[in-house]
C-alpha cells in the first residue's frame, strides 16, 4: 500500500504543479487509507503535505510570479478565505442536499459543493471544446475571480479549481501562469490555516502521538520529488498543451466536487 501512497504523492505533485490544484483532493483518499478510523487526521496530514508542497513549488517557480495579477487576485482572496472558514468554524460544515454509497463508503452532496463542481464543470466544457479559445478573462475582474477562490477556499477547501479558471485566462505565459498561482495558493493555505488552528494543531498532535510518522514521511519525500520532475519539464509543455491538461483536470475536479468525492 505504501508503493500506492508513493506513486500517487509523486504523479498528482507532478501535475498540480501545472493545473495549479487537486494535490488535496487526488491525495486525501490514498492517506485516508493508512487512517480509516481517523477521517480528521488523514485531512491533517493531507494539510501538512499540501502547505508543504506549496513552499517548495514557490521555491522552485515562484520568480515567474505576475505581482500585478498575484496582487489583484490574492490580496481580495485573502479577507474572503478568512470569512470563508470563519463561516465554515460556524456551520461545522456545509448542509447536505442527499446522501449516497459508493463502495461501501456514504458520501455527502453538499449545497456549497454541487456550486463549485457545477461551475467548474462548466468551465472545463468550455476549455475543452475551444470555445474559451483566444478569450481572456477581463483584469476588472480579476479581484472578483480571487475573492470567489478564496471563500470557497476557506469555505470548502476548493479554491484551486477557481483560481486555475482564472489565472489561466489572464494573459500569463505558462511560467508565469504556474508561478503566479503558486504565490497565490501558498498564502491562501495559510490564511486557512491560521483560521482553522486549534483544530488542525488538535488532529496533528493526535496524529503524531498515536499514529505512525512513516506514511506522511512517504507523501511529503514523493511529492517533493514530483515537484522536482514537472519543474524539468516546464520548458517541453506548450501553452496549448497546458490548457487541455487543465481542462481534462478540471472536469475530472469538478466532477468529484459536485458528487462529494473531494472531502
């Protein structure tokens, strides 16, 4: 199993690094595996290897980084990705719309989740049908796109997906399109974070003392090590090839928001 956990660490770090999301949301099931009795823990140490992650690809790509567009986007994300998980600190979760198993396991639709999903959806069509070809996403509302990432973000940890749609129509070249979302992505999880605190620091030292260290070890080493092979190809990857990558990734995101299978 921990030859599953590896593999998976380093392709999704791999591809995240070009999507600019799904780290989270492709790793959490494979750790949750190593945890089936502890949900909450296996979330915190998806957490870890996600923040983690994030330092090293702004390491690595962050001198690509647009501070125009990272300003007007990631300085209204910020503020929103507080009310988003102080709403989140509130509701203690998001209210289910129906209930349904798949393999044994229940999984929830959520009001906030069939939102997101079907908007990511939507966009992801358009991206791979070409009908958002040659189109850019206007810089007047660039803020709008951040504050929308960043509530959901907070709210629901699916900020990735929505700063993706609208970093990858704002005019970057792809360094500066990964670049800028990496900068982005790295101060949102620690606005999250920050919020989320006693919590997450709680799960965390559950983990640590009664859980064993090897499987996080093992997710954090092969991400890293994913993170280090897609940077080596950056320079090999088209633009063009860049947007069907994200738009296939962004219909599989979506489709696993909307039907509970992110979470």
């Amino acid at each position: 199993m921990e030859v599953v956990l590896a593999f998976a660490a380093l392709a999704v770090a791999a591809l995240t690094l070009y999507s600019g999301f799904g780290l989270g949301t492709l790793l959490l099931p494979v750790l949750a595996l190593f945890y089936p009795e502890n949900v909450e823990v296996a979330v915190a140490a998806t957490a870890v290897v996600h923040l983690l992650n994030n330092i090293l690809k702004f390491m690595l790509v962050g001198k690509h980084t647009d501070w125009g567009i990272f300003g007007r986007f990631a300085l209204p994300a910020v503020p929103c990705a507080f009310l988003g998980a102080w709403i989140l600190n509130q509701l203690a979760g998001g209210e289910a719309v129906a209930t349904y198993e798949l393999g044994g396991k229940a999984y929830t639709l959520t009001y906030v989740g069939l939102l997101v999903g079907g908007l990511v959806l939507i966009f992801a069509v358009l991206e791979l049908t070409g009908a958002l070809k040659g189109r850019a996403f206007p810089p007047r509302l660039i803020p709008l796109g951040g504050g929308l990432s960043g509530f959901f973000g907070g709210l629901s940890g699916h900020q990735g997906a929505l700063r993706s749609l609208v970093l990858l129509r704002s005019g970057l070249s792809k360094e500066g399109y990964i670049g800028t979302g990496t900068a982005a992505s790295t101060l949102v999880d620690f606005t999250r974070l920050a919020v989320y605190g006693a919590a997450f620091f709680g799960d965390w030292a559950t983990f640590a003392e009664e859980h064993s260290m090897r499987p996080l070890g093992i997710a954090v080493v092969f991400a890293f090590l994913g993170t280090f092979l897609g940077t080596r190809l950056i320079g090999k990857i088209t633009l063009d090839a860049l947007h069907v990558i994200v738009g296939w990734l962004l219909l599989a995101a979506g489709l696993a928001i909307a039907l509970g299978l992110s979470a």
